[in-house]
C-alpha cells in the first residue's frame, strides 16, 4: 500500500530539460498505537531507575560496554515466502539469503546505539503454511490481517507452542499483507506496518512482534528495527509509561519531531538512528532480573550473508521495478540528482512527468565511480560494520 503525497513541480534545469512532478512514497513506517502493555506487566524486578542521560566517553574502554545479543526467529506468512519462487532447498536458500541480508540492514541500525551494543542474531526461519497461520492470523480480508487480535493471537500461540518458542528471545512474524486497525462500524485503517508488546523480549508469551514487508525489497527492515525496539523496552520518542508503571524511564526528553527511529512519525524525512531515550530504556530492560536471555548467548552461528539490501538489488533501476512491477518493462529511476542524498526517484513510463521518491536501501550505490553507498541515509564509504 503506498502513501503518496505531491512535492512542488521542479523547473527546467540547467540542459534545459523540463522538471518533473515529484511524489513522495511515504514507507511502510509503524504509527501511534503500535505497542501494547502487556497484561499484568511489571517493570520493577530488578530494574534500576534513571536520572538523566547515559554518557559514554569516546575515551572510554569499549570493552566494558555491554553487549547484548537477541535472538530472534523470523515467522514467515504465506503471502511472503509464495513470492519467493523455486522448491525444496532452492527456495529455501533465497529465503535465508534474503533475511540474512535483512537482518544485516537491522542490524546497521543498532548500530547508531552507543550503549548498549546490540546486535540481532537471525536463530531461526519458520514458513507457516495456511493451517498454521489461521491459528493466530485474523484477516479482515484475504491481504488485510486485523492487526491487534492478530497480535493477541499470535502471544497465545507462541505461549501454547512455549517448548518449540523457548530457545528464541524474541518471535517476529513477517507478513506480506497489509497490517491494519479495524473500528467497530466495520471501517479500517491501513497506516499501521508493525505491532509489538513493549518491554517483553525474553517473556514464553509476550516476546511477539509483526512487522510488513514487500518480498524482495526490503522495505521493511525500518519497521522490523523500530518494533523489535519496543520489544527491548522503547516507548515511541517523545511518549512516557503510563501513570500504572513505575520506575521505568520513558521517552519524554527526546521530542518525536526528530523523526528518529523510534519516532511515531512517518516520512522519509526520518533519521535512521536510535534516540538516547531509547538507549536509556534498552539498558533498564537489560539489567532487569527476568530478562537472562540478554545476557546470555546460545547460539555461536547464524546465517552469514556478508551484504546489504542495495548488494543485492545492484540498481536504482532494479529497485523501481522492484516497487512497480505492473510497470517492469518501462519502469525506470531518475538520473544520479538525489542518489547522493540517499534517494530514489522512480518514473513509471517513459511519457510519464511524474516520479516517485523513495529512501535508497543500505548498500545502495550513491556517488559514481567510489565505493561510497548510503548507510543510514548518508552516502558514505563502505565498511564491514
């Protein structure tokens, strides 16, 4: 579903070219009203309570920093894993590349997190066939899942299934429909992409997120790294925990028109990093007795695939028909003019005046002739991060 709205017309430029009307595609970002409480939650066992901001001194010995390393099995529906084509082990081999390259562009996110160090390691990927996935799916149509029951459903199914769950810190279901809230007159609403309980990373029942993604693009690694925050204990910035919850930093002191990740706020004017608030809330979760998991780490391997999104895509061209498949044989990016602000504009038809903007992928080429690729929405070098 793309969320589409006009920028001014540009003017001819200097080869006299006439300009184009530009849209901007808003991503598939999470909205207000994405993270829930869970029942009866406690965030007081064992949490320690927070003055101020955390401070970490360049100069300071990095080793001492803590590092944490999530766990994290990746749910699959059947509208996602059908677009992958091939059988048995062919089909199987393109899932894994494509999540490990995902889980690498989530990964590049946390990176922007001084404190703690946390690094998501990819432990498993589940494909639920259509029986499987009714146990816990409430679908308002045949693409559109009712996005709170379905959420609901999906903590009790992994809570049923606890012995097949237990290894895994956190369960993240990923979905190629179209999240949405349901009202009760029947009526819904398309703007949320993810939905997860806050704080509950390590939980047998609550440790469940959902986030969209459209198959082969990768458009869903922002709301994948922004739910996956609030599992590890972020609030949206610029919101607090409720009165009921006490001795929990929240988020009031970073204002949410930063449009950091944590951000309810959808543009593609957001900054890909992680506030200090959230820092501050990641590191009260990590010290909190019920949260071991955190601190421990089971598994030595994961599935290693040494790329990002814009690697495997190779092109803005690809990319655009990526987006627009219906238009595959026309479709085509704009020149070079904002690939060096990490954006992509894609026209439809050769006729076609209008272009629409999208953020480039990380690993996307930016500048022509270097080895510079947008990371984070900045063009810059290339390094193993």
């Amino acid at each position: 579903s793309l969320r589409i709205r006009p920028l001014k017309t540009e003017g001819r430029n200097s080869q006299g070219d006439r300009g184009h009307l530009l849209y901007e595609v808003e991503e598939r970002l999470p909205q207000q009203g994405d993270a829930l409480h869970a029942p009866s939650t406690d965030f007081q066992n064992g949490a320690l309570a927070f003055t101020g901001h955390i401070n970490v001194d360049a100069r300071q010995d990095q080793t001492q920093i803590p590092e944490t390393y999530p766990e994290v099995v990746i749910v699959l529906d059947t509208a996602h894993h059908k677009k992958f084509k091939g059988k048995g082990d062919e089909k199987r081999d393109k899932i894994i590349r494509y999540f490990g390259i995902f889980v690498n562009a989530v990964n590049l996110k946390y990176t922007t997190l001084a404190f703690p160090k946390v690094k998501l390691v990819l432990a498993g990927i589940w494909r639920h066939n259509p029986k499987e996935e009714s146990e816990y799916l409430k679908l308002h149509a045949e693409n559109l899942i009712s996005s709170y029951p379905s959420l609901v459903n999906l903590a009790n199914y992994t809570n049923a299934k606890k012995d097949e769950f237990a290894t895994f810190d956190l369960v993240v279901l990923v979905t190629g429909r179209d999240l949405v809230r349901v009202y009760e007159d029947g009526q819904y609403s398309s703007a949320e992409a993810g939905y997860a309980y806050i704080g509950k990373v390590c939980d047998p029942q609550y440790k469940v997120g959902m986030a969209e993604d459209f198959p082969h693009t990768y458009d869903g690694v922002h709301t994948f790294a922004h739910e996956v925050g609030h599992s590890l204990g972020c609030y949206h910035d610029g919101d607090g925990p409720p009165s009921s919850v006490t001795n929990r930093p929240g988020a009031k002191s970073c204002p949410a028109s930063e449009r950091l990740i944590m951000s309810p706020y959808s543009s593609s004017r957001n900054v890909d990093r992680f506030s200090d608030c959230c820092a501050q809330q990641i590191w009260h979760v990590y010290y909190q007795d019920n949260k071991d998991c955190l601190k421990t780490r089971n598994r030595t391997t994961d599935y290693i695939v040494k790329q990002l999104p814009g690697h495997a895509l190779k092109s803005p061209d690809e990319f655009c028909k990526l987006e627009y498949p219906q238009h595959n044989e026309t479709v085509k990016s704009l020149s070079n003019t904002h690939l060096p602000d990490c954006i992509i504009s894609c026209k439809l038809t050769q006729n076609s005046s209008a272009y629409y903007r999208y953020n480039s992928p990380d690993g996307m080429p930016c500048e022509e002739n270097t080895n510079k690729v947008c990371m984070n929405k900045e063009c810059k070098e290339y390094s193993d991060f």
